[in-house]
C-alpha cells in the first residue's frame, strides 16, 4: 500500500488469495462536520452513508466537472457575521473547513455533455440550486486533485429545498421601492451591434443579446421606482451608452418612459472601465437638483467614484437621497501593499482601501453634496465588504442602519465564493430613515444558481446553448439584488425633545427644569399642561410625556 498524490492505493499484482463469496459490507455512517479534515484519510477507499440530509453548497464546477460541494446546512462566511479575527470568526471558519465533502460524477472529462446532478441531467428547466438537499448519500470516499470526495454508488437524489421565486418577496408592501443590483460587466459595444468583444463583459454581440435579456428580466420583476446600478460601461450618457441602451430595453418590456437615467454633465464616472449608474421611474419620483460624485481620495483610485442623487417622491412630496457605490474588489492582490496586503483575518487584501472609502463616504455625506435640508440617506451598491467586516463596521458606527441584517439576520446573503454565502451587495440607512423602511430583503437568483447558465457561449455545444440558457432572471448576474420598501414621513419636531434625539427622556425632563429655573421658558409650546403659562407645573406635565416608562433614558 503506497500514497499516489495523496490516493491510498494497493499496489500489489501477485499472490492474490481467493477467498470466496464474502457477506456485503456495510457502509461506514458519517455526519458532517467530521472531527478533523484528517478523519478523511481514515475512511478513505471505505464504503460510507451520510446520516443526515446534505446541503448543496457549491456548484461552481458542476458543469465543468461534473463536482459538486455538499455540507450539513449552509456555509456561512464567518466575516459576514462575525468581526474580523474574532474568536468567533475562527471557529467558524474551523467549523466550515471541516462540513464540506465534494460529490465526484466518476467522469473525468471536461464540460461533459450531460451533467448527472441532478438525474437525469442538469438544464435550466432541472437546475440544482445552492441550499436543495439530498437525503441517503452512499458512496466511497476517495482523493484526487488535493480535495476528498464520495463516489456515488446510487443515484443521489436531491430535493428542491431552496426553490426559485418568480419576484422578490417583500413582508410588507411601502410607498416606494428602491434596488441595488451589480449587472455583471453590461458592456454593450459601441451601441450599435459592433465593437465587440469588449474590454469586459460580452464577447459578442450575440452574448451581449442573451446577457441583456436576462438583466432586464431580472430588472422588470424587481420593478422598483428607483434603482442603483454597478459595473456598467463607464461610457458615459449619450444615446449609444450602456446605461441608455439598458433603459431602453427595460422601457421595451415595461412600457415607453416608464424608466429614465441620472446623468452627471461630464463623459462618465471617473475614469475606470466601470462605473455605478441610477435608474428610475418619473412616474413616482422627481429629481431634486443635480447628481454629484467625487474624485477625491479614495475615490481616485481602487474604489469607483460613487454617484449621489436626491429624489422627491411625488406622492408624498419627501425627499430621499441615494448614494450608490462600488468599493474596491478583495481582488488584484499583487499590487496590494502595507496595510492592504492580505491580513489573514478573513477580510481579504485592500480591507484598508475599502474602510478609507467607507469613512471617505460618510464625511462626503454629511456635507449635504447635494444641497438637500433632508436627513433621509440611502447607501447602496457593491461594497465588496461582508457584513461584519471593517468598511461596513465602519458606515454602521456613524449611525447608519445595516437593513439586510436588521430585516434578515444570519440568513442574509447575496453572493457565493468557495461555498461559503455572505452579502457583498449592501443598504445602509441613515438614522433618520431607518424607521422609515418597512422591509427589506435579497432575491435569490444568481449566487444560488450554476453559473453555466449565464449568457456566455464559450464551452458549450449548440445543444447546451439552448438548455442551459433562459431569457429570464436567473444567473442574470453572479451577484443578487438588495431590495427595500420605504415609506417616507414628514420629518415632525418633536414638542420636549430638548436634546434632539428624537425622544423624551429624563434628560429632556432636566434640561427643561433647569430652563425654567433660569426663567429660559417665554415660548408657549411649553406649556405641557395648558393653563396659558409656562412654570414650574410644566416640567410635572413634561413628564407624562415621556418615550419610556418613568422617563427612562434609551
């Protein structure tokens, strides 16, 4: 018996011993996560069951190799709930390395013609999504190619546990609704059918067809009234510009002008390949003054310039400003340097660029750029930050709300890498709005979903051009859009509120106490018990006022 790269094989060839008709073996039952990656090369070679229902947790060489990632439960990205380095985090991770094992189809040709998983063959109508399950795993434990993996000696039969959904599921419905959705490289050439392939995005003009169908697919079920987008061509605003050319598009589905574009008066946003956009619904909101963005650092480099814009909702008549972003990816590593090297705590390298670009924001903000009185701030976008990592700690920290884990917790999450899930994809409401939004959530039809379903042509054969591919939502993009349902109010002073933290507690109670002794009270507003005077019997009166039983301080 030798190790062969790390395949326990048996090497001898002679001296075999017939030794009759043996009873079956019976497999060996394992459970996931197993005690340690080494209890692998204990069962290696052996027949085994999985006790319990696995979850699918990677599909990212399905179609490639025929290999699938299976773990008991989801695999969450430690960071995305968890802070950087944290114990927590640690033993997450741990926990994660140990509640994998591939699923192998025993084929070792590439991008076969028909893929197994799930029986009797993966197309857009039979798709095997992150999340499904599968129930009475049997097969042999083997090694090849630096990962463990079980050879399927029965069909594996999987479960649709994680099903798609036809539109965002909102639990409640608001007055408006905004939308945060990175699309995936839409380079559409030189806006007439030519200048492909292009710098990034689609290769032709017939991937380009097949990639627009399905963004505005996805763009018309989410249907909200305003919309921030990334990685769109950063060519501008003219009549042949990517962002033209998607809203017209979606107008073609939805109806003639039923979408509009910001625009900013210059040829694009900054000066990368890519760049953030707005799209929105003139119907239901108006633009109030002019979009602005910035190209101060750290906007000048690694992080696209963001794109903000103050909208009035017509119905309503408040005011909303969206700021919609696109942080530097975790990607590129080798021109990382100091600080935004790679730091081994989870958080990837150019951690430090993005937290500049997090608190650069904030300080820009709270400049009012765009001349708006209103407090009522929305930051959206690609923040390639997950959820407890610095950048977002960083935004959270100077009062702005975190929605998607407000409104869904650890189960939050809008993208996959290396079958752990988190959100990259963000909305961060400003103080003041936050009690304003009524839900939010995350449609589900991209980071669930095999990526060879995309709108790429590459490595497939005119039959799986066909079953692979669907002019609808799903794989639009490798990312899932954010939704969230607003309704905006008035912003109403609140009587007693002397502190301005938007309640009445025992410190408002003192600071009027103190006013009145000083004799600092002429303003009739204050009389809180209605007798025409303002005295110390109002200060009793302010009391009943109170947020909290017996004024209790938040």
């Amino acid at each position: 018996i030798k190790e062969s790269f790390g395949r326990t094989q048996l090497t001898a060839t002679t001296d075999f011993v017939d030794c009759g008709v043996g009873e079956l073996i019976q497999p060996t039952m394992v459970s996931l996560p197993v005690s340690s990656i080494d209890y692998w090369e204990t069962i290696e070679g052996m027949s085994v069951s999985f006790n319990d229902s696995l979850k699918v947790s990677d599909t990212y060489n399905l179609a490639r190799f025929g290999q699938l990632t299976l773990s008991s439960g989801r695999l969450i990205l430690p960071t995305n709930i968890y802070n950087a380095g944290s114990q927590q985090a640690l033993d997450l991770a741990d926990k994660n390395s140990r509640n994998r094992i591939t699923l192998d189809d025993m084929n070792n040709a590439q991008n076969p013609d028909n893929v197994p998983f799930p029986a009797p063959g993966l197309s857009h109508q039979n798709t095997l999504r992150l999340g499904d399950s599968v129930t009475g795993l049997t097969g042999v434990i083997d090694y090849s190619f630096n990962a463990y993996r079980v050879l399927p000696t029965t069909t594996p039969q999987f479960t649709a546990t994680n099903a798609r959904t036809s539109q965002p599921e909102l639990g409640e419905s608001g007055s408006l609704k905004v939308a945060s959705f990175n699309v995936l490289n839409y380079f559409n050439g030189d806006g007439a059918g030519q200048g492909f392939p292009t710098a990034r995005g689609a290769d032709t003009f017939e991937e380009f067809t097949r990639q627009s169908s399905k963004i505005v697919s996805a763009l018309k079920e989410i249907n909200a009234d305003i919309i921030g987008l990334m990685e769109l061509e950063n060519d501008g605003f003219g009549s042949d510009s990517a962002i033209a050319d998607l809203v017209s598009q979606l107008n073609a589905q939805v109806g003639e002008g039923t979408y509009n574009y910001v625009s900013l008066d210059q040829a694009g946003v900054g000066g990368d390949a890519i760049s953030v956009g707005i799209i929105y619904k003139p119907a239901t909101v108006a633009l109030v003054g002019n979009a602005v963005t910035t190209n101060q650092s750290p906007f000048d480099f690694g992080n696209r310039q963001p794109l903000v814009q103050t909208f009035k909702e017509i119905a309503s008549n408040e005011e909303l400003t969206i700021a919609v972003n696109h942080f530097k990816s975790k990607g590129s590593c080798g021109s990382a340097s100091g600080n935004n090297l790679d730091q081994g705590d989870g958080q990837g390298c150019w951690n430090e660029l993005r937290t500049q670009a997090a608190n650069g924001l904030i300080s820009w903000l709270n400049t009012q750029p765009t001349g708006t009185s209103d407090d009522d701030f929305l930051i959206i976008g690609d923040l390639n930050a997950y959820g407890k990592e610095d950048p977002i700690n960083a935004i959270t920290n100077s009062n702005y709300h975190n929605l998607v884990a407000d409104h869904l917790g650890s189960a939050g999450y809008s993208y996959s890498f290396g079958g752990e899930i988190g959100y990259l994809d963000h909305a961060l409401a400003s103080d003041n709005l936050a009690s304003q939004v009524v839900d939010a959530t995350v449609w589900h039809i991209n980071a669930d979903e095999p990526r060879i379903f995309d709108y790429n042509t590459e490595y497939k054969s005119s039959e799986q051009l066909l079953s692979y591919f669907a002019e609808d939502a799903y794989r639009a993009s490798d990312h899932d859009p954010v939704i969230i349902s607003l309704n905006l109010q008035s912003e109403v002073e609140l009587i007693g509120d002397f502190d301005g933290d938007a309640d009445i507690d025992r410190n408002d109670v003192t600071q009027f106490s103190m006013m009145v002794r000083r004799g600092e009270t002429g303003d009739i507003q204050h009389d809180f018990n209605n007798d025409s005077v303002v005295n110390s019997l109002d200060v009793r009166a302010l009391m009943s006022l109170c947020t909290r039983s017996r004024c209790a301080t938040e």
